[in-house]
C-alpha cells in the first residue's frame, strides 16, 4: 500500500528556540514551574517575547494545561493548542504538529514543551501507571493484550529482545554497544546526569538483570526536568536569533498490528513496523536517504529498539544492526555517530525531548561533541508504541 505523504511540509518551518531546565533527579519545584522556566528560556533562545507565542503543543501525558502555562509566560491569545498521545512516541509528532500549523497559518509561533518530576515524582519504570489507569477502553484493551504479570516498561521490551537475539544469533554484547556509546558521550557532556561517568562493554555485561535479556545499563534514567522548542516558519525562522534548524521532513506512525509496548500478536516480533511507516514518509519528502545522514538521536528508552530502528530505517539490514553497532561506529567518528548528548541513557529521560535539541545544537554547530561539518540530523520518537520521527537540516 502506498503512504500518503504530501510534501507541503517539507522545508516549511523551522525549529528556532531550545530551552531546558537543569536535568536531576529531585528538581524541587513543580512540574508547571519545570514547564514554564523551559518555555521562557526557549523564547530567549529564539530572540521571541511571550506574547508573540500564539501555539501550544504538548504530551497527553503532560500535567501542565495549555492554558495555565500561557498564562504563566504572559502569551497573549492562543489560536492553536494541541497534544500527543502515547508518550515518548510524542516528541517529533508534537514538531508536526507545529509545522501544521505554522504552514497552514493556524498560528505564527508554536512551543512544543515537556515537563516532569518523573524520579521524585510518579516512575514510568516502576509499574504505577498500571495502577492509575482511567476506566477507558485503552485501560481495557491493555488488559487483554499484555500477559499476566508484565507491568514494567523492561519487562515488556524483554520479550521482544529475547525473540531478536534468537533469531538473528545476536549476544547481549550488541546492546551493550549502544549502551557504551551514548555513556561516553555523556561523559564529555556537563549537562549529563552521567557526566564523567563512561562505561565499558564488560560494565554493560556485569551489570544486573532487570529482565532477562535486558539489563541495566540497557534502561534509561528517571529524569525531572523540562524541555520547550520553539518552531515557526523557514522564512520567519532567517530574521530570528538563532541559526535555524528547517525541519526537512517529519512524521508519525502506526504499524499493522500496533498496541502499546504489546505488540505480541505479530507474525514476527523481531521489528518495529511503526518506524517503518515514519521511515519510508522521511526519505520521501525529504529527498534523502541513509547515506546522507551526519547523526542520529535515536530514542533510547532501551537498547535492544535502538538496534530494531537502525534496521527499519535503512542504516543496514534486518538482523545485521548487531554487526553495525561495532567498532564504535555509534561514536563521534564512527559511521553514525548517535546520542551525542548521552541519549536517555547518558543525558537525561525526558520522553526524547532533550534529543530533539541536541539536533538542533548539532545544526547550530554548539553540541558539546559536536559532529564536524553536521548538517543533517534524524531524530527519532520512542518504539514500540505509535511513534514519530524528523529530519533536521541547515538552512541554506
């Protein structure tokens, strides 16, 4: 079946702000006030004053209502709010979202923001949301869906992991290339939780089980924080403070078969088709395709789906991603240098948030490990549920 995929969003609109609060793991502070400190730094950034903000976009999983945080920053009128479902699927769908609306002239200047005390607060990784689920027929449809007893984010990756490994003869170690990677990024990275921390393979292979086959060094952090972009039109985007990130490209996807980290009941369960679906939507409209790539934010939530997107996406075959992740090919340097502000795993976990930044920092030429000559960045959302991904590129 053909994808439908006009390319009136191409090239468009422009990411032209970033803004972020500290990384920690007990911020002190509420989540509005984690929101709005992000927001108004981002608008800095961008050289924007608050009142020329008339778009917000957010998670649904997000506490912080559009109106309460344009009313915290002194916006004037909205005339776009918007919010995305399925949480760290979100992050590039919240910048399509934006690129709508700045197109098709819905609003002028969108903020896409996240904003969380998800250590101190409530723990994605501990299996609360099992527990705080409304009565709807998502909560329902779960319930029949995922087996007995899983309740935890790694316990629902590990079935997949396990059919991966068996099925392409792959050991635990090529997760653990990822792991290494995105560590010794972080280490060089002072906004880093892990900052000055690098591990090895062997680290990666001693450490615990979480559930077997994926370990601890394999799970990203429990971050508060937040994190707000700034988008508007590529034209607007030329007057602005900042060296424009033009989004190439973006879109979302929901692959055959699709549940929420679920998705068991496949013919096969060693890929992740939603990502296919985005893949095939970005190097159409973009014109691109893996070669000319210059980075990678790849939305490390767990390793063994960050070896299962570099297959759907194209950087090599199905099965062969354990062969690619070798020789420190992931690293500055390497043949797809990936997560060079340390990822969810090295930097901080703010649902892929913080990785859409640093792509912009890499376009900007400002990363701390900054990719020589970068022009391009992919960025993608979280896998397993319906997700999303872009292509950044410098303005011309």
């Amino acid at each position: 079946m053909s994808l439908r995929r006009p390319d009136s969003l191409s090239r468009t609109a422009a990411i032209v702000g970033i803004g972020a609060t500290e990384f920690s793991k007990r911020s002190g502070r509420s989540e509005l006030h984690l929101a709005v400190e992000s927001v108004l730094t981002a608008l800095t950034d961008a050289g924007l004053a608050p009142e020329e903000v008339d778009g917000l976009v957010t998670y649904s999983m997000d506490t912080n209502p559009e109106v309460q945080v344009a009313n915290a920053i002194g916006a004037g009128d909205l005339s776009f709010f918007s919010r995305i479902h399925y949480g760290g699927g979100a992050p590039a769908a919240l910048v399509h979202q934006a690129a709508m609306a700045v197109t098709t002239g819905a609003a002028d200047v969108v903020v896409c923001y996240r904003a969380f005390n998800e250590r101190s607060g409530l723990r994605f990784g501990s299996g609360q949301l099992s527990d705080v689920q409304s009565n709807s027929a998502e909560a329902t449809r779960y319930s029949w869906v995922s087996p007995y007893g899983l309740r935890t984010p790694a316990s629902w990756v590990a079935m997949f992991a396990q059919r991966y490994l068996h099925t392409y003869g792959a050991s635990t170690e090529a997760f653990g290339h990822v792991s290494v990677a995105c560590r010794r990024h972080a280490a060089t990275n002072p906004k880093a939780h892990f900052y000055g921390k690098p591990i090895t393979l062997e680290d990666h292979q001693n450490s615990r089980w979480i559930s077997e086959p994926v370990r601890l060094l394999d799970c990203c952090q429990e971050t508060d924080g937040g994190q707000a972009i700034v988008v508007t039109s590529a034209e607007r985007a030329r007057d602005l403070a900042q060296r424009p990130a033009v989004i190439a490209a973006v879109a979302q996807g929901i692959g055959d078969g699709q549940q929420q980290m679920t998705s068991y009941y496949r013919d096969d369960i060693t890929g992740l088709p939603e990502m296919k679906v985005v893949a095939d939507q970005l190097w159409r409209s973009s014109g691109y395709a893996p070669d000319d790539i210059d980075g990678a934010i790849l939305y490390d939530h767990f390793t063994p789906f960050v070896l299962c997107q570099l297959e759907e996406l194209g950087f090599c075959g199905r099965g062969e991603a354990k062969d690619f992740v070798q020789n420190g090919a992931l690293e500055i340097g390497g043949r797809l240098p990936m997560n060079t502000h340390g990822g969810q795993l090295g930097e901080a976990y703010l649902h892929g948030m913080n990785g859409i930044a640093e792509a912009v920092r890499q376009i900007r030429g400002t990363a701390v490990n900054q990719i020589k000559g970068a022009r391009t960045q992919l960025v993608t959302g979280g896998t397993g549920v319906p997700t999303s991904g872009m292509i950044l590129e410098a303005a011309s």
